[in-house]
C-alpha cells in the first residue's frame, strides 16, 4: 500500500471518463468520501484494518492522481454528491420495502385518465391501432379493427372482432366514435360480446386473446386509459381511478359499441386479466352486477369490493356466473386479495338470501394450474392467458373441463384447494398471517 499519505495530503482524486462512464463513477463517488474518512490517519493505521477490497481501491485510486487535482470547494461538492446519494438511495429502498407484497410491476401509481385530443391520447390511439393484433387475418375470415371511444371527454381505445355481417357501418380502423345517449344497434343482433379487460402494462389489449368468436360471443378488448395502462388507475391494490373507469366500461357497453357492432345487449360477458381483474372485482361488478347479470371470468387477480355494492349484488350473484381462476405459484400480494375476494362475495350472496346449492354453481374458484403469476399453462404468461381464453365458454357455459388446465368449477363453498405457500384459496386471511 503505497503512496496514502501523500495521496491524502495532496487531495487528489481520479475524474470519471467518458469511456468508462459507470465505473469510474463508482470510484468518483467512492473516493470523495473515503478521503474524508481517512485523511487523518497514516498508512499505518490503515493497513491494521487489512480490508481487501479497500486496497484495491486506493491501489486504484493511485493510478489515476498524479495529473489530475481538485479544489478544497470541488471536493466538498463531491462529499456534498456523495451524501445526497446515499439519502436518496435509503428513501427509495425504505419506500419499496413498504411495498414489499406487490411486484415490481404494480409499483408506482399511473397518469390520470387520458382526455379526448390530449398528446397522451393521441399517442396512445397510434400505439394501440398499429401494435398487436390489428387488421383482417390471413384467410381473410376475422378483421380486428382498432378504434376510440369518446367518453364524457375522456378517450378509451379499443379493438372489436368479427366478420363483415358483425360490424356497422361506422366500424372503421382509426374511428372516433362518440358516446351522447344509450345507443342500441342498427340491425337487432343476436350474437352478444366477451369484454376483456388485461393486466398492468396492456399485454393482452395488443395480443387480443378473446378474438375469436365462442357461443356467438364476438371478442371486445378497451385498454387503461393512462400511461402505465392500469385498470382503475393508481398502482397495486390502490386503484384510484376504479370508479371512473367502472362508468367509462359500463357507457362503451352501452353508448358506443351498438354503434359499431351488431349486438344482443342482454348478452355482455366478462375476462379480467391480474389489474383488469381488480377492477371488475372491485369496483365493476359490485355496481354493475346486477345490470349485466351474465358471466365473468377473474383471471390471476382480484379484489373484495372497493366501493359500496349496488343494492341487488348480492342477489345477482345467484344468477350471475361468476369463476375465479388462479395458479398455484400466485404472486404473495395476490394471493391475500383473491380469497378477500371470494369471501367478500359469498357474504353478499348469502346476506342476500341465495341458497348454497344455488351459488356453489354459480361462483366458483379453482387453482390447480402449476405455473406462476396468469401462466395458466405452467409456461408462460401469454400463453397462459390465451389458453383460458379458448376455454372460456368451457367455463361460463359448460362443465368447467378446461383444456390443458383441468375440472376448474369447483365451487367457492366446497374448495378446499391452496397455493404453494399453503394459503387457502377460499379463506380470506389477514396480511402476515400463516
């Protein structure tokens, strides 16, 4: 160890380089404060502490301070650097500790919901109508067509799928289409529509996984209209827009898509996918249960009701097809909200007056696919969602036999299922808890 005490009397210190940015960084921020610690001690005193690493750091350190000197007052700026980094860094660590149940794609709360004609909008409408699925297939039998929903001044992308019998005449790629009054279809339609709302980031908007048509069930998907693309806004459990996107769903439904598609409107289903989940879960259908009274598969997420239910929730439970579908490798945070979920909806159906033959058919839950976070699978996230997907008429309409997952319709009374870490899928438990 040669050189520290000169090196510590003439206060010289190595200049990061444009070459090699990082890391001489490290050692920049590094050296302003070991000169601190020690340019009071001799090389004696040091070499006691025998600390490898930090004689390599001065042997370093030494290569680079013949040439180059700093002033006393550059040094203090380098110390001053030095300590609003280390600040910094244990704030960001303490904030995210705080949040240690959610991942790191929930972190971080979203914009505010998108306006009509604002630069937000505008770039999110040509990221939605050129991304993903979009345009006529290969053999000329399915077109998807992106467009915008104008929704008291908000703006809501979204893509609908079908043949040309199923479109109106203002389906047209890259249309804004305007919500005034309730607005019903030109033709009466018999086919009715699978809206599916994804996950945090908007995979399954571009992707599309409900294009094709099932039980005369046309494929609908709306993406978050904020930057992170979250469902109810805000971040992880906290969805602070829930009950604004809730109306923005419910007036598509209702004031734009008839203008586009030929459609039964007593026949609207619904696909949650991990945040488009919570947000059915939590805010939609507790208010809007009783409205749509039809069918809703809650993939990889879910949430006890954030808002006050409508007066008939509960009621519309024992008529409302209603399957929770998870996996076994579930993220922790999710894995406490699902049962909250599921609990939260037998004591409204039961506080209701529905009997336990009527809503074990009607709300069931399963958790039997090996995969992580929506890879229903066992392999991936994508493919996971697709396959539930294709299976969703299996589900809300048939025997609950889902192929490449299994029997899922076991129901939420009788369901003694549990994720890997043990916790039981049915039985709602306080965070901490085993």
């Amino acid at each position: 160890m040669v050189g520290i005490n000169r090196v510590v009397s003439t206060y010289n210190v190595a200049i990061p380089r444009e070459d090699d940015t990082t890391a001489e960084l490290v050692h920049y921020v590094g050296l302003s404060r070991k000169l601190t610690c020690y340019k009071w001690r001799s090389s004696t005193d040091y070499r006691k502490k025998r600390r490898k690493n930090w004689i390599k750091f001065f042997n370093h350190y030494t290569s680079f301070c013949e040439t180059y000197q700093f002033s006393l007052f550059e040094r203090l700026k380098m110390i001053r650097l030095s300590l609003f980094s280390i600040f910094f860094l244990f704030s960001f660590l303490s904030r995210t500790e705080s949040r240690g149940v959610l991942s790191r794609r929930q972190r971080g709360g979203a914009s505010s919901t998108f306006e009509i004609n604002s630069r937000q909008a505008l770039q999110q409408a040509r990221l939605a109508q050129t991304r993903g699925v979009v345009g006529v297939a290969r053999d000329g039998t399915l077109k998807v067509i992106p467009m915008t929903a104008e929704i008291e001044g908000f703006a809501v992308q979204f893509k609908v799928a079908g043949t040309d019998i199923d479109f109106e005449q203002a389906a047209q790629p890259g249309a804004t289409i305007r919500a005034e009054k309730p607005a019903t279809s030109v033709i009466a339609g018999e086919k009715g529509i699978n809206l599916v709302l994804h996950g945090d980031g908007g995979q399954s908007f571009f992707d599309f996984p409900n294009r094709r048509e099932q039980k005369g069930l046309l494929g609908v998907v709306a993406l978050a209209p904020n930057d992170k693309m979250f469902w109810g806004g805000g971040g992880g459990n906290r969805r602070a827009d829930g009950v604004l996107h809730s109306k923005l769903i419910d007036e598509l439904i209702t004031k734009i898509l008839p203008q586009v598609v030929i459609m039964d409107p007593a026949k609207v289903f619904f696909m949650g996918i991990s945040g488009g989940s919570f947000l059915l879960a939590g805010f939609f259908l507790p208010t809007f249960a009783e409205k749509y009274n039809s069918g809703a598969i809650l993939g990889c997420g879910a949430l006890p009701p954030q808002v006050r239910p409508s007066e008939k929730f509960g009621k519309a439970l024992g008529t409302m097809r209603v399957h929770f579908q998870t996996s076994t490798q579930e993220q922790e945070g999710i894995q406490l909200t699902i049962p909250q979920a599921i609990t939260s909806y037998i004591a409204a159906a039961k506080k209701a007056g529905v009997d336990n033959e009527t809503l074990g058919k009607k709300l069931t839950a399963d958790t039997t696919p090996k995969g992580q976070h929506c890879a229903f699978d066992g392999k991936g996230f994508v493919s996971g969602i697709q396959l539930l997907a294709d299976n969703y008429d299996k589900i809300i309409f048939g025997d609950g036999d889902a192929k490449g997952i299994g029997k899922v319709s076991t129901s939420v009374l009788e369901n003694n299922q549990r994720f890997a870490s043990g916790v039981q899928l049915t039985q709602a438990r306080e965070r901490g808890t085993a």
